[in-house]
C-alpha cells in the first residue's frame, strides 16, 4: 500500500440549500480498520462542520446483511444489523439511526412484451391528458423551468423521516451549469417525463443515469410525480418506459440499481410491479452538533 489511498472523508454541502446540513460520509479500506483512522476522519469533518455553521451532519451508509440483533429505524419501516461496524461506528459518535432505505436490483433485458405491456396498461390508466416525451442527455429548452421545479420538489416530497433534509432550489441556469458539467463527465441521462396537456407544464418525470460502459449497472436517479398528479399511473408509466428507452439506446447493462425509503410504499410497489426485487439497506443517520 505504499503511497495508497487508505482512508477518505467526504463533506459536501449545497450552496443553493437552506438550512445549516451537511452531507459526510468516511471510507476506510477494509484492511486499515479498527487502527482510529476512520475516529481521526469523522473528528476532522465535525471540525469543519463547526467552522462551517454546520449543525446537522447526515451519513448515508450501506449496511451488510448481518445475524442477529436488528436496530429499527424510528419510522417504523426497516431496521440494519445492530453489531455492524459502521452501526457501532455511527451509534459511539453520536449519530441516531433516522431511516432506513432499500437498495433494489432490476436484472436487465427486461422482455419487450412486459416492458410494452407495463407502457401499454399504465397509458390506458392514464387520461389523454397526459403525453409522454423522452430525450437522452441535455433537457430541451422548453423543458428547462419546469425540470428546475421538478428536481426542487424532489428535495421536498420525497419522505425523508427526521433528517432535516432543506430545500434545495433549482433554477433554469443551475440546470444549465450542472447539463454543462455532466456532459465533460462519463454518464448520460436517459430520460422521460409526462406532460399535463391542459396546462402544458411537466407533472413527472424519472432519470436513469448510465455509464459508457455495458457492463455496469445502470443507476436510478430521480422520479418524481407533482402531488397534484398522483394517482394516475404516471409514476409505473414513467418507469417502465424509461426501461424501454434505456434498452433501445444504451443496450446491454447487466441491471438498474434503485435505492428507496422503505416506507415509501408507492415507489416500492411500482418497483416491484416492474420486477426489482430487494439487495440490500442502507441506514441514514443525523447528528445534530451544537451551533458555534
Ligand atoms: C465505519 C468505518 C468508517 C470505521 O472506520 P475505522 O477506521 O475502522 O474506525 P475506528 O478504528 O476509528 O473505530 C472507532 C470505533 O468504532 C467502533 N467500531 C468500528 N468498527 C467496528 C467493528 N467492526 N465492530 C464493532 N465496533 C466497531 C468501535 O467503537 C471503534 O473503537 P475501538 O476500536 O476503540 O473499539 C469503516 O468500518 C468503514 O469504512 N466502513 C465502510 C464505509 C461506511 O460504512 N461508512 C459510513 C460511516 S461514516
């Protein structure tokens, strides 16, 4: 390991977010473990976090399926292993166990006569007010305020327990300076949105983001249907036609990896629906630091 990475912390905040969060997470290679460096990582990033104005920290951290005893999120919906080391890790340092989220793998090609079944049933389900549109890549101008609110209300109505999780507002230009960005970076976007006809604004939509290379997983970013639309089947016709684009522009991955809170029973239910089935959990942790 000479002149290795061994061991990295991440603090990442959100200019454009209100409130005093800020994400962290730590990585220790697992041969350099139980020697303080992770304790040494985790006090570097509280110490910024104070210096920051920081006063929730939140981790996300995947948990290994384990035996024996489970800590239950306070939401009722899942648990992780109790004897983990990154649960012992978060529990000594003050972290409390918030939610726990659903890791779910789709095993790809999905056969084209349930992909255009699943299109088909949820379009009849639908009215004809609702149009679908789909692109790869940058969002088409006449999309981009209503993208912009989209991803905002992401931050606001997805269920996201007692993390204290802030609105994270986007605009057209930050959505433009992030499609700038994302096309120099090895993803690409396959994309659908439904399109409310009367109004001839944006009622949903679901990202998927896939790599140039076939052999890794695709991963499920966000899908999101406006309150105001729920209850159509727009959130089964969304994905599944995504699926459909996904395999006829970008052929070949092996699955989509999805992760959902697991009390978010809508969006498990269309996953299941479409075949995802569960891989694993993630726990998602605050800690709240005395302000500065
Ligand atoms: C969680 C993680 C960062 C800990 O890193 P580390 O360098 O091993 O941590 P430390 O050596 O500083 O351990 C500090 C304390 O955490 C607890 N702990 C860490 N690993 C543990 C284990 N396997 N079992 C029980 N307790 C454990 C102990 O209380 C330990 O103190 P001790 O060794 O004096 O008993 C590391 O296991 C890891 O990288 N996991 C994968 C990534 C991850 O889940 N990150 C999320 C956490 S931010």
């Amino acid at each position: 390991m000479n002149g290795r990475i061994v061991a990295r912390a991440i603090f990442e905040t959100r200019p454009a977010a209100e409130g005093n969060t800020a994400w962290v997470d730590v990585q220790v290679h697992p041969q350099f473990r139980r020697r303080g460096l992770g304790t040494a990582l985790a006090d570097q990033l509280e110490t910024l976090a104070t210096e920051d104005h920081r006063t929730s920290l939140v981790v996300y951290a995947v948990s290994k399926a384990a035996a024996g005893e489970r800590l239950r999120s306070p939401t009722g919906f899942g648990s992780v292993p109790a004897g983990n080391a990154e649960v012992r890790f978060l529990l000594d340092r003050g972290f409390r166990l918030e939610q726990v989220n659903r890791a779910s793998r789709l095993a790809l090609p999905l056969a084209a006569d349930i992909v255009d079944g699943l299109v088909e049933q949820s379009q009849q389900r639908a009215s004809p007010d609702y149009r679908l549109h789909q692109w790869s890549g940058r969002t088409p101008d006449r999309w981009l305020d209503d993208m912009a609110l989209l991803f905002t209300r992401m931050s606001t109505d997805a269920p996201k327990a007692d993390l204290d999780v802030p609105e994270d507002v986007w605009t057209r230009q930050r959505l433009i300076e992030y499609e700038d960005r994302a096309e120099t970076g090895p993803k690409t976007s396959v994309i659908s949105v439904v399109e409310h006809r009367p109004t001839a604004r944006l009622a949903g939509i679901t990202e998927l983001g896939v790599s140039a290379e076939p052999d890794r997983p695709v991963s499920q970013n966000d899908t999101i249907v406006l309150k105001e639309h729920r209850g159509h089947r727009l959130g089964m016709l969304l994905k599944a036609a995504n699926i459909r684009s996904l395999q006829s522009t970008a052929p070949g991955h092996p699955s989509i990896i999805t992760f959902n809170a697991e009390e978010n029973q809508h969006m498990l239910e269309v996953n299941e629906a479409v075949g995802f089935s569960a891989i694993g959990y993630e726990g998602a942790w605050k800690k709240v630091l005395a302000p500065s």
